[in-house]
C-alpha cells in the first residue's frame, strides 16, 4: 500500500489550500466561492486578534459555563478492571453538549462580519438547539434545516429551538436526513450571499470549516491536558470520542496530535452492524469522495452516488466525516472502530446505571468501546472519553429500544 | 472534434447574427429509453447545443426541478456510464451538435478524471460543466480534459468581481456560462437588464461567447436573454415539462420537444424583432 509520509507536526495542518494531505479543499459552487474567501480571511483575522479571543472565552466562561470538568468515573474503572477511565464532561456545558463551543466562536465572527442573518443545519437538533440559542442570546434571526425524519424523531429539540425563536425548516429533498438538510442550507447560502451566515455544526464541509470548528472546539482538549496533568501529573495513554462529522473528536484529539504516547481513538456508528451496509461509518465502511464542499471518507455505491447513512443516533447519521479524520486515519495517527445500536445502547444504560450520567446516545457510541481501550491500555494506564453531551433528548429512544412506554 | 465542435457551432451562429439556444435534459429521466429519444429530437426542435446532466444524489446548487429529475434518472437506475451511452446514442445520428456534460464532481472522482476524459471524448461529448468544482480544485480534471481535447467550461457568477473574474476564465475554452442569478437552479427569474453589463464584462475578459442561465424559464425571457447574451440555457422549465407530462400520463417526448420548439424558436428571431410569441 503507498501510505502517506507522516508529518512532523500533526498540528500545522491543514495547508494554505485547506487540505489535511488529499483530503479537504473547497469543492463548492461558483456563487459561493466568493464567500468562502471572505470567512477564511475574516476567520484569519479574528483568530488573530486577542480582542476576539478575550470576547470569546468570556462567553464560555460565564455563559457556556466552562471549564467543563474532568471526572474520575471511578465505577466504570472498577466495571471495567483496567486503565483508569476520566470523562470530559461537555454534557454539562449550556444546551448540554460540544455544540455551544463552536457556534459561540462562530456566532461572534458572524457579528464581526457583519452579517445579520444565520443558518444552519441539524441532525439530532443539539447543533440546532445550540445555535437557536446563541442568536437568540445575540437577537440575530435563525432559521435551522432539519431532515423531515429527523424533525419526526427528535421533536422535543425542535420545539426547543422554537422557543428560542428560530425557524425549523422541515427538509424532504433527498433521504429528508442530516445530509439533505446539509444540501438545503447550502441552497439557502447561495441564494442569500448578502447577508447571511452558514454556522456549520460539525468539522466538516469546505475550508475553512474543517479548521475554524476544529479551533473552537479545541478548548476541550487543552483543558483536559490541564486537568489531567493537575489530575495525575501525566498525559493519558488514550484519549476515545464518538464520530459523526467529527467535531467532539477533533476537539480534544487536536492539543494532543503531537503527543505520541497518547492514542487517539474514534468510533464511529456501526448502525445495524458493519456487515449489513445499515451503518454510518465513513471510514470504516466507505470510500474518498467529495460532498459538501470537500474530499473525504464517503459512504456511496460503485457509480458515486452518497449513500445514506444509519444510526440509532440522529447526530452520527452522516454519510461522511470531517477531513482531518479521513487524514489522520490514513497517517495512522488516530484509529476508527465502531460500535452498533446496541451496544451503544447497553453502555447508555451501564453509563446511567453505574456513574449517574444519562449520556448522549452519540457519546454512547464512545462508550461502547470504553471497556476494551481500558483493557487494552491496562491496569496502569489513565483513558480519557469525551462524554460529547448528555442523554435526555434521547430517553425516547431508549424507552423504545427497552419496549417501554414514557 | 470536441472543442472544435463548440467553436464550430458558435462560429456558425455568429454568421446568422443569433444567440444560441441551449436545452438542459438530464440523463435517464424519466427512464434512459425516452431520454435518448428527446435527446434524438433536441437538433430539429431547434436546440442548437445540449447540456446533458448526469444525476447525483446530492445536488447542491440545484432548486427542485432538477433535484427531482435527477431522483426520478436515479431511481431508474442512470449512471455516468449510461450517460456516456446515451451521449454515444445520440452521436451516432448527430455529428454536429455540441453535448456539454453537467454535473458533480463525485461520479466523476469515482471513475478517475483521466480514463474519464478519454471515455467521455470517445462518446462524443465536447465539454464539461462541474458545477461544484470552482478553479481552486479543477486543474487536475483540466489537465485531464485538455488531454482529451475536451472543453472546461467555468461558471461565472453574480458573486465574480473583476478581481477574480480572471481565476474563473483561467482554462475555460469553448464558451463562459453565465449564471444569472445568486442562487439555486430554477426559482429566481433572470433579467435581461441586470445580467447585460456582466455578458460584456466576461465577454471582455474571456473573448469568448457567453451562455447566460439559471432563471430562465419562458420564450418572452429567453428572447429577452438572447438580445444581450451569445447562448440562452433553458433547464429546469424543460425538466418541468418531464415531470409534468409523466404526471399526466403524456408522450413526454412530445411535450418536451414542443417546449423546446417554442423557447428555440424565440431565441432563434429575438434579435429580428420577429419573435411571435
Ligand atoms: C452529543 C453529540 N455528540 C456528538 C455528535 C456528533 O457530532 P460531532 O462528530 O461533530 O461531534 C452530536 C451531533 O449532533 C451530538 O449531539
């Protein structure tokens, strides 16, 4: 196999076109070229500029509420009788998830860009909630696309949304899921170049979304480097996050890409298993491609054609994933496994159960493969998890899959 | 061939003193059989060149006409590969009518560009139009298309300003596509009046005639378009026409090929004044 030349520096990318090696780039209409220039250079300059960080971590602190905590899940360690496991606490954050750390940065570029209306795109809705939330916070008007499927299964969250005063727009183009809902806002930015802004919830599409989210989203990492050396006085030897675009994974992977004692494991949603082609895992279970706006892992047929994705999880249900993941998967820097519906399912319950936390279904992919990384590192060892957002949203689903009535 | 057949054909029409008339179909809708047939009968109805779309699932800068043509081609099973057959099909009765292939880029990866290029050429086809593929991604599949002797064919926008019209223009041949409007395929309607000073600010820039799209819908606009303009592009009202005559059970091909004839025929006497419509 030709593998890539590994970099010296995992953290300098991507490269002055927007790619992680083959991966990334701006494959994106014409119309919205024009734009995606101007973010890049606007995002550029804000991340330049202490003011903005300075305005940025002052949200986060007081109304994001972070740091979020490091928690020693001493239960599971002893369930699980290997490395010592620690959660990342994000299900604690304002909205209950990662979400709210990226669309607070982007929401304060959009105002520094001058840009007075703003959408986005939902999967589970806790991307929607959390950016409904931030423009009503910033009395900016939203509208929020939503696969139609998505909007029947999820519908606590689109009520959320509403009373945060945005507008949900049912999506039926497509597979009426995340990825249509995805083609709409962008339909929606290319026809309201003017004023609008596309707050795009995962570290995915079109440079320079892969890096900005990544960089909003970094803030979990470097706190969890914080806490556990304060913690344990060390680096983790792994460090496990759930994959759907990518956001939560990328976030506290990236402060420790050039640590190479620490392993970077992602998992992605198996669905109904990988040998029944119902899943949603992109790398595990696809092919290069390029959709929305950039080259990456796809799920599609011979022909090119995206195919859709499955999960029990309405935030992991992506044919794709963000492209620092397609990368570093083939430097060999991180791994993918994956974890089914229901095993995801069982560690929701063992999660609940044994530590008093109703994880995010999403989340609960991570944990499924929780108990064999902490064997694998063993007894000695220290595994962190990034606990990406919490579970009430989906108590629906679980009853369901338990053939209980809520 | 190939690029020589674009130029040709313009070349020709500049003689006439008239705009081209450029009709859209998609590949495979509503099934590959009553495709090759309005394919067939494009030339006679009076379209001077043909778009022919090649479906893909996920079609961004599409508004739901197309969407819906490129899931009804879809859903019967169209490929790129039937595209290229189809193109073949209608090669063997047509030597000189340009087929412009419009897409996305994926089917296109998923071949490779190279093998492509030179498939793509073999069938017959004279340019591509890769609507998500701007000048920051597309010299590899312009190197591969040069090879081929295959025109790329770049989307000018509403969003283009002078400073960048020249990436754009960079490797076009052929001719520049116009997209009139800041939008989607087939929901905001063109103005004539608006998009004049940009078909001479590409003009300018390129030296090479420019097709104006997206928009445009009825024979009224599409003489309106053909006064200011070297090629008019009809696309999501002829998918419409599709759509409608499966709906009610009509010859599609008849109602397709009528709409054709009305728009052609417009383009064809909007500059005489002589546009009976
Ligand atoms: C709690 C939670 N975790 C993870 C995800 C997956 O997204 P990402 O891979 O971008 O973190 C979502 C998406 O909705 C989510 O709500």
């Amino acid at each position: 196999m030709n593998l890539p030349a590994k970099p010296n520096d995992y953290s300098a990318y991507p490269d002055a076109h927007g790619r992680f090696g083959d991966y990334g780039g701006q494959y994106v209409p014409e119309t919205l070229m024009p734009l995606v220039h101007d973010l890049d250079a606007a995002y550029l300059a804000a991340k330049a500029d202490p003011a903005f960080q300075a305005e940025l971590d002052g949200f986060l602190t007081h109304y994001v509420g972070r740091p979020s905590p490091l928690y020693f899940a001493e239960r599971l360690t002893r369930h699980f009788g290997g490395a010592k496991i620690y959660f990342k606490r994000e299900e604690l954050n304002h909205t209950g998830s990662h979400k709210i750390n990226n669309c607070m940065g982007q929401i304060l570029l959009a105002m520094r860009m001058g840009k007075t209306r703003i959408i986005a795109e939902t999967g589970a809705g806790q991307h929607g909630v959390a950016t409904a939330t931030v423009c009503a916070r910033f009395g900016l008007p939203c509208v929020v696309y939503m696969g139609a499927v998505d909007v029947e299964r999820q519908k606590p969250n689109v009520f959320r949304m509403n009373l945060l005063g945005a507008e949900v727009r049912p999506v039926t183009s497509g597979s009426a899921t995340l990825k249509d809902a995805m083609n709409e806002a962008l339909r929606d930015w290319v026809t309201n170049v003017h004023d609008t802004y596309y707050l795009i919830g995962t570290a995915a599409g079109m440079h320079p979304y892969p890096e900005m989210v990544r960089d909003f989203q970094s803030v979990i990492g470097r706190e969890t480097r914080d806490q556990i050396l304060a913690a344990e006085g060390r680096l983790p030897d792994a460090v496990v996050a759930c994959v759907g675009g990518g956001s939560n994974a990328i976030g506290i992977f990236h402060p420790f890409l050039n640590d190479a004692g620490v392993k970077l494991i992602g998992v992605e949603a198996a669905g109904e298993g990988m040998d029944t082609g119902r899943h949603a895992a992109a790398i595990n279970g696809g092919r290069p491609g390029v959709l929305h706006g950039n080259m990456t892992y796809l799920l599609q047929d011979a022909a090119g054609q995206i195919t859709e994705a499955h999960s029990i999880s309405a935030g992991l249900d992506y044919p794709g994933i963000g492209p620092e993941h397609s990368w570093l998967h083939d430097v060999g820097r991180a791994s993918y496994l994956t974890a089914t519906d229901t095993e995801s399912l069982e560690a929701f319950k063992l999660c609940a159960e044994l530590e008093g936390i109703l994880p995010a279904i999403e989340s609960a992919h991570a944990l499924a493969r929780l108990g064999d990384v902490a064997r694998d590192v063993g007894q000695d060892g220290i595994v962190v998890l990034n606990l990406s957002g919490r579970g009430d949203k989906d108590v629906a689903t679980v009853a369901a899959y338990l053939g209980r009535e809520v | 061939m190939t690029k020589a057949r674009i130029d040709a054909r313009f070349a020709a029409l500049r003689a006439e003193g008239r705009a081209a008339f450029v009709a859209y179909v998609m590949a495979g809708d509503p099934d590959a059989d009553t495709a090759l047939q309005i394919l067939k009968g494009l030339p006679a109805a009076g379209a001077d060149i043909i778009e022919l779309g090649f479906p893909f699932s996920d079609p961004m800068a599409e508004g739901p006409p197309i969407q819906r043509a490129a899931q009804r081609a879809l859903a019967r099973g169209m490929t790129l590969k039937g595209t290229l057959d189809l193109a073949r099909a209608f090669r063997d009765g047509d030597q000189d009518t340009p087929i412009i292939l419009m897409g996305y880029t994926n089917p296109l990866v998923t071949w490779g560009y190279d093998a492509f290029a030179r498939d793509a050429a073999a069938a017959g086809i004279d340019g591509m139009i890769v609507v998500d593929l701007p000048p920051e991604e597309s010299d590899p599949l312009a190197d591969a298309l040069d090879a081929a002797h295959l025109s790329l064919i770049r989307l000018a926008t509403p969003t283009t300003d002078d400073r960048r019209l020249p990436v754009v223009l960079r490797r076009t041949s052929g001719f520049v596509y116009y997209v009139s409007v800041a939008g989607v395929t087939g929901v905001k309607e063109a103005d004539a009046r608006t998009v004049a000073p940009h078909v001479e600010r590409v003009r300018a820039a390129s030296q090479l005639p420019v097709a104006v799209g997206f928009g445009i819908r009825t024979p009224e606009r599409a003489a309106a378009i053909a006064r200011v303009a070297d090629a008019v592009v009809v696309g999501s009202a002829l998918v419409d026409e599709v759509a409608g005559a499966v709906d009610m059970n009509e010859d599609v091909t008849a109602r397709v090929l009528r709409k054709v004839a009305s728009l052609a025929k417009a383009v064809r006497f909007a500059r005489q004044g002589l546009a009976a419509v």
